[in-house]
C-alpha cells in the first residue's frame, strides 16, 4: 500500500483575472504572456501559499491524504 500526502492548488490558466495581483504589469501586457510564464507566476503564489500556511501553522488543515493499493 502506498499513501500520497499533499498540498495542492489548482488554477485555471485562461483566466486572467487571477494575475492581476502577482504581477502589476500583467493587465496591460497580457498577450505578451507566456503559458510558461503564466505557470511560474502561480508557482510563485503557491509557494507563498505554503510559506503563510506554514507561518500560521495551517499547514494540517490543507494536507489531503489518499491511499493506494499496489
């Protein structure tokens, strides 16, 4: 048996709305965006994500846990 422990965010990369706060230059050079620099942007945030989570010491609350046969 295997057990997977994670943390885990999912984002809609289309969505543009949600760049706004990484990234002050996003709204007016939006087409200038990558999907890999899109991806690097949430990475950032996600990363942040843990380190507040972490500080907070929220880190339990967010772990999802899932168990497999091998």
């Amino acid at each position: 048996m295997k057990i997977r422990i994670a943390i885990e965010r999912e984002y809609d990369l289309s969505d543009d709305s949600i760049f706004y706060d990484d990234d002050p230059f996003f709204e007016d050079n939006i087409e200038q965006y990558t999907i890999e620099q899109r991806s690097e942007l949430l990475i950032n945030r996600f990363l942040e994500d843990i380190d507040t989570l972490v500080i907070h010491n929220e880190v339990a609350d967010v772990v999802s846990v899932t168990y497999e046969e091998n």
